[in-house]
C-alpha cells in the first residue's frame, strides 16, 4: 500500500511540476523564427560541453535507445563505435534499487520495458521497490522494437544476454573506460527526487573519483531539491545542468537582456526540448538564436533532446546549439556533415 501511495505522489508532483514549468513557458509562438547567424560563437573554450561553433555535439538518448534496448549495457555498447570520435557521449537515466545500486532505468514503472508484471506477478512495479538481484532477472529488452519485430521478446531466464538484463552504472564506467579510457562523455539523469536522490549524487560523484571522470560528466535532474543537493556539497566539483525552473528564470532573464556577469549561476548546461508542447495549448520554442547567444555569453552549454529529425538538427546547429541528444547518433551525424 505504501508503495502504491509513493507511485501516486511522485505521478502527481511531476505533473503538478510540468503544468507550472509548462505554463510559465507559454511566452512564444510555436513556430520557429527564421535561422539566424549568431552573434557570439564559441570558441577554443576549452570545456567538454562547449564546442566550437559548427561543431555541434552528438549524444545518444538513453545510452542508445535506437540501436538496443535503452539504459542497458547492450546500448551502452553501440556507442563504442565512436571511441575516436573526440565528440563522443553517452546519456543515461539512473534510479536507485532496494538496496542501494544506481542503475540505468528512465520510466517509473518496469512494465515499460521489461517483463515486469509477468516476472513479480503484478503490475506497476517500480525500480526502488527490487533489490539489485531481483531485478537483474528481468529481460529489458521485452519490448525493444527493431523495425516490425521484438528481437528480444519471450527471452526468459538463462536466454536472457547479460547485456540486456538491468545494468549497473559502475558496469557501464568499467566498460567504456576500460575500453577507451578518457574518450567518452557522459550526461547521467538523476530520476528520483529526495530520500533517493542524495545516495545517487554522492555514488555518481564516488564513481567519477575512481575513474578520473572530472568534467567530463554532467549531471541532470527534473527535481530541483536535487540541484540544491549537488550545490551544497559538490559546488565547484560537479557539473550539473538547470533544472526546468531555472531554465525558465534564465528564459525570462534573455527576454528582459538583463546581465547576469555578476551572477552566480550554480549549472553550466540548459537540458531542453526544442520545443514544449504538452499537445494541448501550453507551448514553447527554446531553440532561438537569440537565446542560445545570451546563454553562451555566460558560458552556458545548450543543450536539446531528442532530436531524430534531421532538419531540426540542422536548425539547431545552425542557431549554435553545443549538443543534440537522439536516438539515432548516425542519422543526426550524417544530417550534419551534409
């Protein structure tokens, strides 16, 4: 019952969040302004997440949601094709289990992907109610879809390819820096708010110690309680991006062109659909020029997900966005090289 009540509240407050951040949105039209040149380009920055301008970076969606099952070693690994690509970086979602192991997971509920409901014998079975053992028995690729078929479907037990069972984030480090050690960078999404959130912030940051990650990951949350964790004990030691209510106060700030050259802004990346459309009437464009240009005037990296459209890709690195996070990194590579 009281895991039923926790999964009522954490679906009640992100929506009651959406609808405010959503809602202090709506101050632009739906269609994009005519592409523009930048006014202010970046370059020879020196950071990770700030390229040159026409260097736009490419991130994979959820470790590589188009290539394998999301969030799973599997995907992870499709982006070890890239290893000499110096703009090589993996996105990944990360939730805490019953016993306190980050995993890669991105939805609330198991169901979403895995075979969930048949294994545990019921529905709505979420990440932090399963130890880690529990839920390595899980096929995550159920419902993987490649084309017209489901190549993982049915797998049970033993046929379940370890690199399509629940995946550890340590086992995600191990793997790619073992494979091509200080190439790749990583954006990580924290998925869970407070009691949850403080474990996965200070194992992040143990990881990111052992394998001499340093500024090479970014940290993402929807929950600002998350934000003022990081800020409070690993201010100047962890990157972190906006969450959705600083984004609108930085939003607000580009159209009034106040000056922020004495503020101090705790994130260094703005992580944001290009457009917000809640399919009813509350809408926005993030993918101006003229906002990406104030952003980097205070070395913000601009950041957009998920871009699987090639001429959106195109819009976007046009208007100087610094990465685009896709399901698909060859076809928004390609799109860009043309």
């Amino acid at each position: 019952m009281i895991e039923k009540l926790i999964l009522l509240a954490f679906t009640v407050m992100k929506k009651v969040m959406l609808f405010i951040v959503a809602g202090l949105m709506c101050i632009s039209s739906f269609s994009p302004p005519a592409p523009e040149t930048p006014s202010f380009k970046n370059q020879d920055t020196g950071e990770y997440f700030l390229p040159d301008y026409g260097e736009t970076l490419i991130s994979s969606h959820r470790s590589g949601k188009g290539a394998a099952p999301e969030n799973t070693l599997m995907a992870v690994k499709s982006n070890l094709v890239y290893a000499e690509d110096d703009s090589a970086i993996i996105e990944m979602d990360v939730q805490l289990t019953k016993d306190g192991v980050i995993v890669l997971y991105h939805s609330l509920s198991l169901d979403e992907m895995s075979d969930s409901a048949e294994y545990f014998g019921r529905e709505n079975t979420a990440v932090f109610m399963k130890t880690y053992e529990e839920l390595r028995n899980l096929n995550m690729g159920e419902n993987f879809k490649s084309g017209d078929s489901y190549p993982y479907r049915g797998l049970r037990g033993e046929d379940i390819p370890d690199e399509i069972r629940m995946t550890a984030l340590k086992d995600v480090f191990a793997c790619v820096e073992g494979e091509a050690p200080g190439k790749y960078r990583y954006i990580i999404e924290i998925k869970y708010p407070h009691p949850w959130a403080p474990k996965i912030v200070d194992g992040i940051y143990g990881l990111m110690e052992e394998y001499n990650l340093g500024d090479r990951v970014i940290v993402a949350s929807f929950w600002p309680d998350v934000s003022a964790y990081i800020d409070i004990k690993y201010d100047g030691k962890m990157n972190r991006s906006a969450n959705p209510f600083e984004i609108v106060d930085l939003y607000g700030c580009y159209t009034r062109n106040e000056d922020l050259s004495e503020a101090d802004l705790k994130y260094t990346a703005l992580q944001m659909p290009y457009y917000w459309d809640d399919g009813i009437l509350l809408v926005a464009n993030l993918g101006k020029t003229g906002f990406i240009d104030y952003a980097h005037k205070y070395g913000i990296s601009m950041q957009y997900w998920t871009v699987n459209n090639a001429d959106d890709a195109k819009y976007l690195a046009e208007a100087g966005a610094d990465l685009l996070m896709t399901d698909y990194p060859d076809r928004i590579r390609d799109a860009l090289e043309d």
